[in-house]
C-alpha cells in the first residue's frame, strides 16, 4: 500500500520573472471561462475551488515565488482550507492529549498496584488518531480530480510542468 502524502509539495524552478507570473495567473483568474478564483498578494498566490464547485474537502493550490538569480523557484502546495486543517489539527491535539493523559494515569494507577482503567483514554487517543489520518485520505481521494485540475491549471497558464511523485502515483489502499 502506497501512503500519500496529505499535503504534497512541488517545486518549480522557471527562467520567467514573478511579475511575468503574477500577470499571467492574474489575466488568466480574471477570465470569467475560467473554473477557479485567486489570491495574489506580493509573491503569494493562493487558488481555489469556486464557491459553487466546491465541497468540504476541496483543495486549494498556494503557490510562493521567489527569485534566484535569472530564475524564478515556484514553491506549490496542495492543501485543505485552512478551516478544514485546523479542524483535523485539533482532532491530532486531541488524540495526543488523550494518549498522553491516558499513559499517565495508567501508569501511575498501575504504580499503585491499582488496575490501570486510565489506559482506556490512550485507546481512545490512538483510535481518534487513526480515524482523522484515514478521514483526511479519504478527503483526498475526494478532492483528486480537482487537484489534477488546479494542477492542469497551473501549468497551462504558466507553460510548465509540474511533477509531484507522491501526487502523480496515487494509488487505492487496500
């Protein structure tokens, strides 16, 4: 079984200057054909699914630029709203939390010569914990097609290619 990654990243490295990039993107987002919206602030780009197109775990593509010399390197990523991320970010807090406490009191019941009930809050920790990692793989499964198509995106407007070996080799889990 292949794991994906949640977030994957690229990065491009392009001879065009970020002004020729940010009007590229910019002319391209002010077409009304086009299925996206976006963001330019500085060297910051963020695009995302409309509003009428998306769903709970549509993704979003955030790009940063940066100049290197005569070329310019495009950092990508690939990602959930921030809402959606700070909500399974929680769930993570949580978890370890629940791990965390739970391991304690264990233990200190177990020092006691005491039946370590405590453990339970680690095995509820640890199931929260593997519940959210297998919901935000299935969100991603999801949100595949319109990560391919913010990917396809990307690279018509910018005349580039893009490879992601963790986001071109998605594969079923089994």
């Amino acid at each position: 079984m292949h794991i994906r990654k949640i977030r994957p990243r690229f990065k491009i490295e392009t001879p065009v200057s970020i002004t020729a990039i940010k009007e590229r993107l910019q002319n391209k987002l002010n077409d009304p054909r086009v299925p996206f919206t976006g963001t330019i602030a500085s060297n910051y780009v963020i695009i995302n699914i409309p509003e009428e197109q998306s769903h709970f775990w549509s993704p979003r593509l955030t790009l940063d630029c940066e100049e290197n010399g005569n070329k310019t390197i495009i950092k990508g990523m690939f990602g959930p709203r921030p809402v959606v991320w700070m909500m399974f970010m929680g769930f993570y807090l949580a978890a370890i939390f629940l791990v965390f406490v739970g391991l304690m009191w264990g233990g200190a019941q177990w020092s006691l010569g005491m039946k370590p009930t405590g453990l339970i809050f680690s095995a509820i920790g640890a199931v929260i914990f593997i519940l959210a990692y297998i919901s935000a793989l299935f969100g991603q499964k999801l949100s595949e097609k319109q990560m391919h198509d913010l990917r396809d995106f990307l690279e018509d407007t910018l005349r580039i290619s893009t490879t992601v070996p963790e986001f071109d080799k998605i594969e079923e889990a089994s």
